[in-house]
C-alpha cells in the first residue's frame, strides 16, 4: 500500500544536490535554486517556453460583438443552454487547475518541471479570464450571474465538478504516494478527456458558421490543454521508469476503473448538455468520440485501451478545425499563432 507521507520541498535547501543526472520529478534532493545551465528534462523545459512564451495570447483581441448579436438572435434555446452548461463547467475545470497546481508543485523536485508547472497555472488563469471575457460580452450581467452560479444549482453539473476536486482535495488533505500518484492521473484526465465533450460543441456550432469568436477562444483554450496533456503525459511515462513502486498493480487496477469512470460521466454529461439536439453532434457521435479519445489518452501512457471496438476517429473533422495556422491568420480573423512542438501536441 503507499501509504508513506510525502514532503514538501523547501524554498532553499543548501543540503540539496546541484547534479542535473541526479535530479528526479518526485523524492530528489533539490537546492530549489533555478540552475538552468543544466537540464535533465528537456521536455519540461521546452514546454514551459511553449507555454510561456509561443503560446502567449490574449483574449481581448479576439472581438465578440457579432457572437453577442447571434446569441440573441441566431441559436436556438437547445444551443443556448448548451453554451451556457459548457462554458459554466469549462469555468470549474479551470478553477481546480488554479488551485491544484501551486499544490502539486510544493512536491515536485526538478526546477525545470515546476517552471512548466507555473506556466500551466498561469494559462489555466487565463482561460478563466477568457471564460469571463466570452459571458460579459456576449450575455447580461444577470444571466453572466446565473451562469457562475449553475454549479450550485444543477445536480448533474454538481456531480461532475466533485469528481476531480474530491481527488484533488484528498491528496491536498493527505498527501501521501497513493493520493498523489491519483492527483497526477486525476490531472490527466481532466486535461485530456474532460474538456472535450464541450470543445467537440462549440465546434459543431463554429462548422456552421455560428459563435465563430467564441470559437476562436475555444480554439487557443484547446490548443493549450494540449500542451498540458502532454506535460502529463510525460510526468506520467517519466515516473514510471523513476518510481516504478508507484504503479502497484492496485494503482493499475485503480486507473482502468478510474477512466471508465471518467469515459461514462463524460458521455453522459456531452448527452446531457446537447439533449440530443444539436445539429451535427448526436449521441452516437458524442459516445464513440469521447470512447476514442479515452482509448488514445491510455495508449500514450502505456496501458490498453477500454474499447477496442472503436479505433476510428469518428469527428476527425475536429483535428483540421481547431488547427491554428503557422503562416497566415486563421479563418476566423484572429492574429496569426504558430504552434512549438507540434508534433507533440497530438489527439
């Protein structure tokens, strides 16, 4: 069982060891002085200028009045109130990302990885000043309200924000290996499952012309999620060659249940939301596509897929349009972006 509690590392450890080859993500010895001279996860260090600094955008310049006029006018009830639900569960993903992060990095042992770690917390901040940014342009002060506060009032939206904050708040609580072995998957999943019932909404409405700024936002949202997801990814895949102990055969065990479950409440929650009502995204759609990814997020970890009747994309039309372009401003008006390392930004 891993039970054994886990320190926090200090702001300074003059006792710690400067040896780049020595350093590990967990259980290392660090000065916590950033000596970037010597990197032993390059990875982490190229993320954190991805997220830093490629990645950099800002919400205002992206223009919301014609989303504003659509809102009004153009979406239907069903449309409406599926914006509503995504963007008020997206609102609480984020949130957690904010606040878990600082925490998870009080235990990290390499200066490179909490550096990215930092870069994610900030972009997840961001995301949160988008979300703010997308209801005070395009709905009323009082429906913006309503919209904070449907996690209080919706049970389905209630049952799927206590999911990742229980785990969360466990290893926050006890911060043993087993909870944080749990609070990394935990990440992962949210990361690269969670967000994508909603992302896969917002771009069935963007394919027919509708809420395209929005959809812009989504799209430079998406784009770092993904660099987060691989970030995970790699602590992941890292840790099981440094601390394989942590992968007990009950944590495996734990992580097929564990992504079940996160596969059906994501599903449910994408029917849900839609109500079977949105052109161009049914429930059949929205099941195989959630499978699909939850079999791809297993796979890049190392574990066997769930599903191993679905090994087709079924919406690969979402890969080419949430793509920002390298060379030239993208279909939606927006100021051009290029993507660092984008063959590691993978679906």
């Amino acid at each position: 069982m891993l039970k054994t509690d886990m320190e926090r590392v200090l702001i300074f450890n003059p006792k710690g060891d400067r040896s780049a080859s020595k350093r590990r993500i967990v259980f290392g010895n660090p000065t916590n002085i950033m000596e970037l001279n010597n990197i032993k996860y390059q990875w982490a260090y190229d993320l954190y200028k991805t997220m830093g600094f490629t990645n950099f955008w800002i919400p205002e310049e992206i223009p919301m009045l014609e989303d504003k006029k659509q809102y009004e006018k153009l979406l239907s009830e069903h449309e409406k109130r599926a914006y509503e639900l995504v963007l008020s569960f997206l609102i609480a993903l984020d949130s957690y990302q904010v606040n878990m992060l600082k925490e998870f990095a009080r235990y990290l042992t390499a200066p490179e990885l909490v550096m990215a770690i930092t870069s994610q917390e900030f972009q997840e901040a961001l995301h949160s000043y988008s979300y703010q940014f997308i209801l005070e342009s395009v709905v009323d002060p009082r429906k913006a309200d309503e919209i904070y506060n449907y996690w209080r009032e919706d049970e389905k939206l209630m049952e799927r924000n206590k999911v990742i904050a229980e785990l969360y708040n466990e290893f926050i609580r006890k911060p043993n290996e087993e909870n944080f072995i749990k609070a990394v998957f935990g990440n992962y999943v949210l990361e690269s499952l969670y967000f994508y019932s909603g992302f896969a909404f917002f771009y069935t409405l963007g394919r027919q012309g509708k809420m395209l700024n929005t959809v812009q936002q989504i799209k430079y949202i998406n784009r770092d999620e993904l660099t987060h997801v691989t970030l995970f990814r790699n602590i992941i895949n890292t840790l099981k060659e440094e601390s394989p102990e942590l992968f007990t055969p009950e944590i495996n065990r734990w992580v097929y249940e564990f992504f079940k479950f996160a596969t059906d409440k994501e599903i449910e929650w994408g029917k849900y939301v839609t109500n079977n009502q949105i052109l161009g995204l049914n429930d059949k759609l929205i099941e195989r596509y959630i499978k699909y990814l939850s079999n791809l997020r297993l796979s890049q970890i190392g574990y066997k897929p769930l599903y191993p009747e679905v090994t087709e994309n079924p919406m690969k039309w979402i890969d080419q349009f949430r793509t920002i372009n390298d060379t030239k401003t993208d279909f939606f008006q927006a100021k051009p972006q290029t993507y660092a390392k984008r063959s590691e930004l993978r679906w």
